[in-house]
C-alpha cells in the first residue's frame, strides 16, 4: 500500500508548497472550464478527433471551443488554428489526441501557452511498457515541473452535464441527465459501456473523470476536489488499483462523514488484478485488505455498476433510514418473496406488523389480502390502495423502510400507481423504493412525464442491497 | 418432503389405475388443445375474462374457440352461448375464470360435458384459508372422481407459442418468441413481470403454465410431462415449495441425463418461507437440503430469472462444453476484469494462451493489444479481428469457452462486430459467450436483422455463472 512511484503532489516534497495552494483550483478547471482546446481535432467522421469536437458542440458547452489541426481549416463550423501558440485567448483546458509520438510536444507547447489543465486521451504509454513507459514518466515529470495538471494519458475524457458547464469532452454519443453524484472510472471502456447504455438504465451524473493511468491525477485528487466541491453530493468510483491506499483511506475517512463515497473495486481476485496490471498498467491490492479499510473509512462498497448508481440516487433522494426493519408491499407474490429471501440474506429484517397497522389495512383491501409482511394487495390494487397502504406502514414503529412492488396487471394502470408512489417516496418521512415490472411503452412514458428523481428499481433483489447500503453508510462506527 | 395432503395421484392408490394410462394424453391437452372453452368471457375491456379473450384471438390460437357468459350474446366477435351445456362440439381445454361462488359449479358443468382439461384462474381458495380451503379440497376431490385435471386454482394461465399451437391463455399481453424451452412458474404474478418486460429481456419459450395452488397438476405433473414432450428440449422452473420432494427428484435425477432441468427454487429463507406460504399455502422446505438434492439429481439451481433464461438460452444454442478454462476477448479493459474477478469466483480458470495462439493473435492485433488473457484488442478492433481472434483462441487446447467482450466505440459499427461473433458462436466447435454494450439503436435492429437463436448478454458477471451452470450440467458425477 505504499506509493512507490511517489506521484502524488501530496507527497512529494518537491513540488510540495507550489502545488499545494493552487490544486483546488487548478482542478476545477477540470470541469469547469472557461474555454478549451482541442490538440488533434479531426475532419473525418468516426474518427475520435472528430467525434469528441462533435460531442463538445453538440453538447452545447458553455465555453469556448479552440482547435489545432494543421491540415483543416475549418471543422464542424469551428475554426482550425495550426498550432496551439498562435491562439491569442486564454484556454482552462487542453484535451490532446495526436498520435503518441506527437504527444510530448504537444504538451510543451500547452505549457507555453500557460495552459494548467491537460487531458491527453492517447493511449500507449505505461499501459504497454516499455518505451511507453519511459514516455510516461518524461511526460508526467515534465507536467509537474510546469505546473500542469494532468489526467490520463489512455483515457477517455470529461463530462459535466451541469447546465452551467454542458462539457463532453469524450467520443460518447450519449450523456446522462444531471445529478449532484460525481463520478471517477480508472478504465474508459468500462464508463463508455455505462455511456452506450444510459437511455435503458437513465443512471445520472453530473462531473465525470475517466483518469486512465493515472500518470498525474489520481483518485486521491478527484476525492479530495469533490469533497470540497459544492455540486457534488456524492461520490462514486471505479477503481482498479489504489495509486496510494493509505491516503485514500485516510482522506475517505474523514469526507464520508460528509458525503457518501461509493466504490466498484474490480480486480478483486488474483487473476482479475494480473488482468488490471495489463489494463492501465496498474498494481492491484490484496481484496480483504481492501474491503475492511473501505468499511473502516466509511465507504459503501459495491459489487455492480447498477448497485453503484442506484445506490447513489438512493442515498440523494430517498429519506434517511433509521434502522434495518423492511416492510414490503406488493401485488404480486413471487417478486416479494424473491425481494423477502434478499432481505434476509442481507442481514435486514422483515417488520412484524403492529395490530393497528394490520387493522388499518384490513379496512382498505380486498378482504383476501395478505396482511402479513410482505402485504400481497392482490392485482387488483389501484394507486389509491398502493398509497395509502404505504403511509399506513410507514406510520408503523416497527417499519424503517418499505420496498414496493407492482407488477402491472391489464386492470390497473402502471403510470398511475407508480406516480402515487413516486409523491409518497418524496413527501412521507421513511424510505420508500419502488421496483416494477411495467408493459414497455411505460418507461417511454415515464422518461417524459414521469416525477423526476424518483428511486425506481427493476430488480427485486437490487432493493434489500440497497437498503443494506444505506444502512451501512448511516450507521456507520 | 413427505405429502401430507397427498394429492398426486402417483401416490393415490384410489385413482391410481384408472389415471395412469391416461395422463401423457390428458396433459397432452393442456398444452395442445384442438378447442378451447373460456367460462366467463367478459365484455368489458380490462376486466380478465376480456383481456384472455383477446389474448386467445390475437395471438391466433389454431383451434376452435368457445365462449360462454349468460349476458353477451357476443365477445370480440365470438359468439357466446349461455351454458356449458349447450355445447354441441367437443372441447378438450376449459379456462374457468367466474367469481369463486361459481366456480364449482362451472366445474360440474365441465364434468358433464367431459372436458378432461380445466384451468381455474380465479383465486381466494387454500391461499386465503378457511372455507376457500375447504372449497378447494371438494373442488379437487370431484375432479379426480371425474377424471379431470386440474391446473389452478390462483393461477395466471397457459401459454404454449409453438406455431402449430399459438395458446394464450392468459392477460398478459406480451408473449415470447418461440423456443423448446418449457417454463412453470408458481407463481403467476412473477410470470406476469416475465412477460411484462419479455420485449426488454428478449427471453424466449415454448410452453409455460402457472399452476398457482397446485391443487391437483403440479411440478412432478409437469416435469414427467415434458420429459416425454418431443416440443421441449429445456425445462425451467420457479418454485416456492415442493408439493412431493421426493418424487421431485426421483423424476429429475432420470430426466436431467436427458433433458437439463433448470430450478429457480425461491423461499430460501425463514421468512421467504413464510411469506411463501400465505401466497400460495404452500409448505416450504429447507434450503440446504434443496441445494444438496437439486445437485444430486442433476438439476441446475438458478439464483435469478435473468440467470435461469439465459442459462436456458445457452444450454440450446452454444456448443459442448468440454471444461472450465475460459479465455475473455475483449475491446474494453475494465468490463473484461470484472469478467475476469467473476470466472475466478465461480470457481473457474483463466486459459493460460499458448504460445502459438499468442504468435497468431501478435499477427493480426494492433501492436499495443494485450495477448495476454483477457486479450483486450483496444477500441479499434472490428468485425473481421473479432472473428479471427476468437477462431484463434477456440483453436487453444488450453481454451474450453470464450467471452467475447464488446463496447460499441464511435468508430466500430457494433451491429457488424455482433454479426460477426453470433456467426461464430454458431460455427465454431466450443461455446462462445457474447456480451454487449452497444448504443441504444442496436437492440432494435437485432431483433429486426440480427441473427436468431444467439446468446448475447448485457452483464459481464453473467458469462461467468452461465458457463459455471453449463459445465455442472455437463459434468455432473
């Protein structure tokens, strides 16, 4: 766990005191930049030159938008300047894409520019060895005497879908819809297959760092800026490899006190960390040693890239829990006892309902009901019934928590119920998840009109690992 | 695991004789009806007896349809007659959905008219207790002294999507592709959230029942059923209880030498159990000894739905698996690691690539491509690389499986890439996994365009636990 490699600002005496005043703010110029440049923008469609200059304007970023390519004049309506000095305005950020061996001069002519922020893209550096590595090492020294802050090389770039920033410096043609969560990738491919599939899954966030090698900035970096960022409620990593445990145990330690931090740290097993180490050239850690410091330091760890989102719109827009009693609420019985079977297995437990409660929903359902935990409605319970049976658990002493489930019937209309629950997940005082199993035009409908920010699961056994996770993270030692 | 209530006629030496010869004809009926008889057929759209109607029409049912309701002169066309009795022609399948008072004497009436096959969809009998109980057990009682089966009560139907067929018999109103895969569920509700989402998922099956109370037909009805079923090639099964354990495996233990058996089992836990039992007043049983007996009788025992069709899916259309070394091909770093943690989880092994097949892969990858396992071929891999990497991994004697991996970047066309490695999962001698993360127009031009009968997953942790399932069904002691 300790840092070898010694690139970390923090400890590296060297660069210490110039670097140290200027890093929170030499950061946000990561994704909040006033202007930025792009080294080795293409005319050719498909190619990533030109699809990450598409991505920025079609985006609409909020900035200005400079290019070099010295071949072109114009691309995409932006004007080419054939080299990055004969710009006259300012820049915040340069994202460079030559080929590696341009990579280097590139980067002198940023730093001659005064440029502090630079994302180079380009793969083919430490991940490969070799002359790759050496180039590395050149390069990030190089930066670091300048002044430079640099993310990646062999990375994918930025997004921040604030309405104020709209930056997607990347080659993902689609975006997600805002939210206060953060969100760092060690490896692009993986944060391009979350990208490709955002409009079946509607994850949401707002700052996003696809941070590559890690030549310079590293997770450490990106922990300690959206800690002290404002927009960012919670933070959310992938992560292959811990530049420097230590710090990030400690740092964790202290920020998850404030806001959430959740972690997917893959190469779990032997083979799993000699495939990172290949991947972006990585040293990976021993697993246990990692899952007792993440639970030490307060971090939710996660074993999917759907438990990392959704447990992220969870903890934003579900009330805080208060202890681990699970009430579920159904109209189908096989979901609930699939959903009952994880609650337990999740160390949760099922609320044993008090006799006023059963006696309220006695009166309002079909007198063939099940009012036993899990509560079975039967299918032909409407929003009404759903919503009001959901207060009336949630105004048992012996429920912390309800998960509902609908599956949609031909009788009862899915946006309806799913609406009465999404107020009732917003207005009552104890968290309510909602899984369905809707007819397909629903989701279409929902996007559109649907209550926006609203937990709405399609997996009954993702809801108790949810709960299990926010229990964790609010009752933490 | 013994059956106190003793319903099986296997097991009822009273009927023994006069129902063994007759069950594969009789259950024939319940899957290949020459007519079909809906007994309370409603006018009233989305009330059940319309909306099963409607399903029975729009789905094209081969056979004659019948329809009685004493207040219609006419349904959706089909002309209603006012009893049972006045029947000229001969039904072979009743589907009885009437209110619960009036559901014995619509089974009288079935008796009378010699229909051998009645479903009863309506519900409030042993699932409610008391005197629905009671009804039950004269409802079943008359059955047997008449010779009928019985699917049901609390039940959500039958479909059976064979062409020749094309059965409906249910509200749901989306109904799977057709394939030899047979599929029961206790639970109807969960079979409905099946065939809510069948256009998302793309699961697919042939013949599928829910048999709710269980009252007379139930899984041992069904698995020696389809065991002799010539249309079913896989069996698939969610289940909350065993109505007799040991005839269960009995049955199984013969079937799985020839046909896979693939057991969702739910109610693991206390209190699954429990709440098991007032969904369908079923006895649970203990996990563990499940778990030992599903093993020892060769069933696969599947932890989600997800996992149980696509383990389906694959045990249909991938090639033998001949042992448990698996070589991940990929175009994305992280998603291949957490394939990587996944396989080793599983208790599988990573191939070690001989050198050959390394020199081979050399010649034709980009020069920075990792030829290691995971082989990440880096985002510019096409169709042709795909296909050629993975023909020259299947042709490793240290490779028994592929995972193909596949990130859609902006410069590969994905549908080409899919094409491609579905052609080769067909050709190829050794099972080749495919998962995808494709941008979003994808999915709707492979179900147009793409090849049919391929497995292509949407989870990297998926792969793994499929080819773990394949090579426990192959390898069973």
């Amino acid at each position: 766990m300790t840092d070898k490699r010694n690139k970390g600002y923090i400890h590296n005496a060297k660069y210490k005191v110039m670097r140290k005043d200027m890093t929170a703010e030499i950061l946000s110029s990561f994704f909040y930049p006033e202007s930025i440049l792009l080294v080795g923008a293409s005319s050719k469609p498909k190619s990533i030159g030109y699809e990450i200059l598409k991505s920025i304007i079609n985006f609409g970023f909020k900035g200005k938008v400079f290019v070099v390519n010295p071949k072109s004049d114009e691309i995409l309506g932006i004007k080419c300047n054939k080299t990055i000095e004969e710009i006259e305005e300012k820049i915040s950020l340069a994202v460079i894409l030559v080929p590696k061996n341009l990579v280097f001069d590139a980067l002198k002519s940023c730093a001659s520019k005064q440029i502090k922020n630079v994302v180079i893209i380009t793969a083919g550096f430490r991940e490969v060895g070799g002359e790759g590595a050496e180039l590395e090492k050149q390069i990030t020294e190089f930066a670091k005497i300048n002044g430079i802050r640099l993310i990646g090389p062999n990375c994918m770039g930025l997004i921040n879908t604030d309405e104020n920033v709209r930056l997607n410096a990347t080659f993902a043609a689609e975006v997600p819809r805002y939210s206060p969560v953060s969100f760092l990738s060690q490896s692009g491919a993986l944060a391009a297959a979350v990208l490709n599939t955002i409009s079946l899954t509607g994850y949401t966030f707002g700052q996003f760092a696809s941070i590559g090698n890690k030549a310079d900035v590293n997770e450490n970096d990106l922990l300690e800026f959206w800690w002290k960022d404002e927009k960012t409620k919670v933070i959310t990593m992938y992560l292959e490899s811990f530049e420097n445990g230590r710090k990030f145990f400690e740092l964790a330690n202290q920020i998850t006190k404030e806001k959430p931090v959740i972690v997917l740290k893959a190469a779990r097993t032997k083979s799993g960390s000699s495939a990172a180490s290949s991947h972006t050239g990585a040293l990976a850690t021993q697993d246990d040693i990692v899952d007792c410091a993440l639970i030490q330091s307060g971090c939710i760890r996660v074993k999917t890239i759907e438990e990392m989102f959704e447990t992220a719109n969870s903890i934003l827009n579900l009330k805080k829990l208060n202890g681990k009693k699970v009430a579920v609420l159904t109209n189908a019985g096989g979901p609930a006892i699939l959903c009952v079977d994880e609650i337990e297995k999740q160390g949760l437990k099922i609320s044993e309902l008090n006799e006023t409660t059963k006696n309220k929903l006695r009166e309002i359902l079909h007198p063939e009901s099940s009012i036993k935990n899990p509560v079975d409605m039967l299918p032909g319970a409407d929003a009404t019934a759903y919503r009001t049976a959901a207060k009336i658990l949630s105004e048992d002493e012996n429920v912390d928590a309800i998960i509902a489930i609908f599956v949609e019937p031909v009788m009862i209309n899915a946006f309806d119920v799913i609406s009465q629950l999404a107020e009732e997940q917003k207005t009552n005082s104890k968290p309510i998840l909602i899984v369905t199993f809707p007819l397909p035009h629903f989701w279409e409908k929902w996007k559109q009109n649907g209550i926006k920010d609203s937990v709405i699961l399609k997996s009954v056994e993702l809801a108790p690992v949810i709960i299990k996770n926010l229990y964790d993270y609010h009752f933490r030692i």
